[in-house]
C-alpha cells in the first residue's frame, strides 16, 4: 500500500472510532444528567436544616459534596463538546461568550427574587437578623461580578448562597479554554500543572469544602477531573458495565460518603466513565422520563431551592407556628419544599434558562440550546 494511501486511511479509521465515541457519549450523556437531577435533591434536604430522620443521617449530611459532581460532570461535558473547537483567541471569546448567556440570565434573575424577598422580609417581616442595605448591595455585586468564591470582597456569603459554584464554575471554564488555546498540544501537561497546584492549596488551607473564599480552587481541581475522563473516554471507548458493576461502585460510593468523603471527587470521576459505559439497570433507571426530567430542570433547581427554603421555612414555622420536632410536620416541610422547588423550577428553566438564552444567542441557535440544555453546565 502506497504511503498517501496508508495515511488517509489510517485518518479515516480514526474518524469513525472519534465519531462512534461521539455517538455513545451524546446518549450516554443522559444517564450523567439522571445523577444531577437526584443529587440537586439530596442537596435541598441537606440546606432544609431539619431534624427529621430523613436528613440526619451520613448520605445527607455530607451532600455538599454531590457539588463536586456538578464539576467534574461540567469539565466532562465542556471537555467533550469543546476541547477540539477552542484554537485561537476568538474561539475563545466566543466559548465564554456561550458559557455567561448559558449561566447568568438564571443567576440574575435568581439573585435578585433571594434579594427582594430578604429586604421585604427583614423590614416589613420578623427577622433574627438584620442585615444593611450596603451589605446586601455589597453581597449582590460580589455575586453578579462571579466572582463570590474568591475572597477579594471578602468572606461574605453569597446573595444566594448557592451561587458560588457559579463563580466557581465560571473561572474554570475561564482557565480551562485559556489553556486549550494559549497552550495547544501542552493543554494537558499545564491543566495537570493547576491541578496538582489546587491539590496542594486544599492541602495547605487543610479543609476541602471551600465555598465563598476559595471555592474556585475546589471547582477546578474537581473540573479538571472531568477533562481527565474525557481523555480516558476517547482512549478506551469499547469498554462496557454491566449491572454488577453499577452497582458495586454505588455501593462503594456511599460507604465513602459514610467513612471518608473526601475521596468523593475522585469516585465521581470514576463514577462518570463507568456510566457513560453503563449498560445495566442503574443506567436503565436514570434514563426514565421522570428522572431524565429531573435532570433537565436541575440547575434551575440548585438556584431556586434557598428561595423556596426561605419561604417554606417562614410559612410553617413563623406563620404557622408549627412545632419542628414533629416527625409530621418535618416530612410535610420537606415534601412542599422539593415539590415546589420542581415546579418553579420547571417554568424557570423554561422561560428563563431557555427562554432568555435564546433571545441572547439569536433565532438561528434556539434548536442547539434546547438539545445542550441539559448536558453542557453546572448543575
């Protein structure tokens, strides 16, 4: 075989093994996507704060680590959709672009319903506490400036406190397509680089669960993981995971969640390449309309859900008056918080996750924003 010959068709092998993997990421996507819509769940039954039996218990209590799924899965799914497109400068700016009319319009709206409701609450309601008008202000522009998990406004809590991931989230997508076009073929050994340098920031602060000071170093360590998998992924694309094996990681991962948490971030790495690969009943499951759902309404979920707490909380406890140890009355507490939280969050995500980011990106991307939805962001 002549060398012109040998070489195009190696290049053609490599383009139907790329465009199979293609193929059975996109699908697999959707078993990723159930994760997300379970744990922003479990991560409401953590903040309600209650004394229920149904939160006191180690899988809740150590829900704040489902937010490292949430990056690893974006670092995944950004990886997979955008490492080949971001070459130059103007790629780019045009990924970040995408990114920030993806996040914001949510994050904004978001942030100024938590806003509005704590200035009506503290001067015309009961509050414990009063917070001034120059700290709320303070906290909104920290917040809307993404960049409320760095400590340059100081350690405040966010306007609503779970938008630091979204910060976080930002500056890793910020770092991250820096490195695919500043450094090309060398992406890799300086993503590795930032890497090993959040590992040994966290080992040096001494605590993992970073939020509104430096949660922006554990959402890219944890982002980085996902970039890991998707090059693991491309590799080894013929691999597949039966039922037994879905099973066994989750049955390990949550004796992690009850003896050693933080290798969470790790597991949900490996969680994600076992899954984009699952072909067993765990798999089955996630793919059901009811938890596909779920998954496609979730990160309007993860930013609606302190809202909902404030109201339902004010309702049954300082209206109603209703006794918090009651087991009845915690159950009824945290049934109308998840349930209304999904169904806000399903004309949120309809109107302004989608709506908007349509009438920002333009009439021609409206079809590739509903299909990405899902799949291309935290959570």
């Amino acid at each position: 075989m002549r060398p012109g010959i040998k070489k195009r068709s190696i290049k053609l092998i490599h383009l139907i093994l790329y465009n199979n993997y293609r193929m059975i990421v996109k699908k697999r996507i959707r078993t990723l996507d159930g994760f997300r819509g379970i744990f922003a769940l479990m991560i409401i039954l953590d903040h309600a704060n209650n004394n229920s039996f149904l939160t006191k218990n180690f899988l809740v209590k150590n829900a704040d680590y489902f937010v490292d799924y949430f990056f690893v899965l974006s670092g995944f799914v950004i990886s997979y959709n955008y490492t080949s497109k971001i070459k130059s400068f103007s790629s780019y700016k045009d990924f970040i672009k995408k990114r920030l009319i993806r996040l914001y319009p949510l994050l904004l709206y978001t942030s100024l319903v938590y806003l509005g409701f704590k200035i009506l609450w503290q001067h015309f309601g009961k509050a414990n506490a009063v917070e001034s008008f120059r700290l709320l202000f303070l906290k909104l522009t920290e917040t809307l400036s993404l960049l409320n998990s760095t400590p340059l406004f100081g350690n405040l809590e966010s306007i609503n406190y779970p938008s630091w991931s979204i910060s976080s989230e930002m500056i890793s997508y910020t770092v991250f397509g820096f490195a695919l076009f500043a450094f090309k073929k060398n992406a890799t050994a300086v993503l590795s680089i930032i890497c090993l340098g959040c590992i040994l920031f966290i080992k040096l602060k001494g605590f993992y669960l970073l939020t509104n000071d430096f949660g922006c170093i554990r959402g890219l360590f944890c982002f980085i993981l996902g970039y890991f998998v998707y090059l693991l992924s491309r590799k080894l694309t013929t691999i597949q995971f039966t039922s037994p094996y879905e099973l066994v990681f989750l049955f390990v991962l949550l004796l992690f969640f009850k003896y050693d948490p933080l290798i969470l971030p790790i597991l949900f790495a490996v969680g994600i390449y076992i899954f984009i690969n699952g072909k067993g009943v765990v798999s089955r499951f996630l793919e059901t309309r009811q938890i596909q759902f779920l998954g496609r309404i979730s990160y309007s979920v993860y930013l609606n859900h302190a809202i909902v707490l404030l109201i339902i909380q004010k309702i049954f406890f300082n209206l109603l008056k209703s006794n918090p140890s009651s087991v009845s009355v915690n159950i009824s507490y945290l049934s109308a918080t998840i349930l209304l939280t999904i169904v806000y969050s399903y004309f949120t995500h309809k109107y302004i996750e989608v709506g908007v980011s349509n009438l920002l990106r333009g009439p021609g991307n409206k079809k590739s924003i509903k299909q990405n939805a899902t799949s291309d962001s935290l959570p």
